[in-house]
C-alpha cells in the first residue's frame, strides 16, 4: 500500500506553500499518497505514516505557528519519520556562513523531533504578497526569487525513500 505523507507547510506570504506544493507533487509522483496543509489546519496526524514540516523564517526564527504545530504535535511527530525544510533569504547566497546561520534557524525543529532529513532553501520576497504589518516593513527589500526548483524537487525525491525507509 502507498505510504501516507503529510506535507505541512508554515507559510505567511505563500512562498512557502508553492514549495511545499512542488514537495508533494514530487512525492505523489515517488508513489506516496500526499496531504498538503497548512500548520494551522492540520488537527493531528492521524494514520499518516509519515510527516514533512516545511516553514519560512522570519526574524531570525521558524514562524511561530510551526512552532506552535510542533509543540501540539510534539508526541505523535515522535511516532513517526519526520523531515524539515526551510525557506529563508539567508539561503539566497549558499555560503557555509549562510547555511549554518539556516542550520541555526532549524534547531527548535530538530529539538522537537530530529529529521531524516533538513532541506534548506532560498527564498522569496514579493511585494503584492507583503499585506501583513511586519511584511510591509521588508517592501524596501528589492523583490526576488531563490527558489530552486530543481534542488526543491530533488531533496523531494531524496528524502521520499528515507521516510519510507526509517522505523522511526
Ligand atoms: C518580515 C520578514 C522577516 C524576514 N526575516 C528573515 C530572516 O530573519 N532570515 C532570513 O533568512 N529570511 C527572512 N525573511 C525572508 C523570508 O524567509 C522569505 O521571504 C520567505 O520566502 C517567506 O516565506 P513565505 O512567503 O512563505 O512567508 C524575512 C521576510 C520577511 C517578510
């Protein structure tokens, strides 16, 4: 039977949720049965066999509804394979210096629930999706896009067998 993954994503101008998106669609094609949801709309985990937590960075840290899903599902995330990914500028440029500092950002994920895998991603910043209060205040930020869709779908297809594969 196809494994069930759920892809739950913490997103607050949607970058976040086109990459997860583009996770479960790779996932789907692997074989697996794939939910997408948002942190907030997930109400437990129910028979998934397994979890990816996708989230955007801001001010330094994981938003605060992915922290909020982690500690909610702190118990039943530890019953299952889990893998992470992040969405940050900081991964725009991947220098060492950079990925540590993204490394850095995934701790709180780690701590809650070490992953199979972590995938680090650059991201995105466009004005028309900047409506919240802290948001409008990175519109002097220029726009751009990191997003590497290969890579995005690679670490998919990678990181597939490897929560099919681990017992925990
Ligand atoms: C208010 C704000 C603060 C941000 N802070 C950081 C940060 O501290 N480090 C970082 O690498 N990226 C930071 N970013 C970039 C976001 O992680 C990036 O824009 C991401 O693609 C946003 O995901 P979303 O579109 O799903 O909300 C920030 C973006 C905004 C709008």
């Amino acid at each position: 039977m196809a494994q069930r993954i759920l892809v739950a994503y913490g997103s607050i101008a949607g970058s976040t949720a086109e990459v997860a998106q583009a996770v479960a669609d790779e996932m789907r094609s692997g074989g697996a049965q794939v939910d997408l949801q948002s942190v907030e709309a997930v109400k437990d985990l129910g028979d998934y066999d397994a979890v990816v937590v996708g989230t955007a960075v801001r001010m330094f840290h994981i938003l605060g509804k992915t922290r909020r899903f982690l500690r909610r599902h702190r118990r039943a995330l530890g019953e299952r394979p889990a893998a992470y990914f992040l969405v940050c500028l900081a991964m725009g440029e991947e220098s060492p210096e950079n990925i540590s500092k993204a490394e850095g950002y995934a701790k709180p994920m780690i701590a809650a629930r070490a992953p199979v895998s972590l995938g680090l991603f650059g991201g995105c910043i466009n004005h028309d999706n900047l409506t919240d209060f802290f948001g409008r205040s990175m519109k002097s930020v220029p726009e751009q896009d990191h997003r590497d869709w290969d890579k995005i779908r690679a670490w998919a297809r990678e990181t597939l067998p490897k929560l099919v594969a681990s017992d925990q």
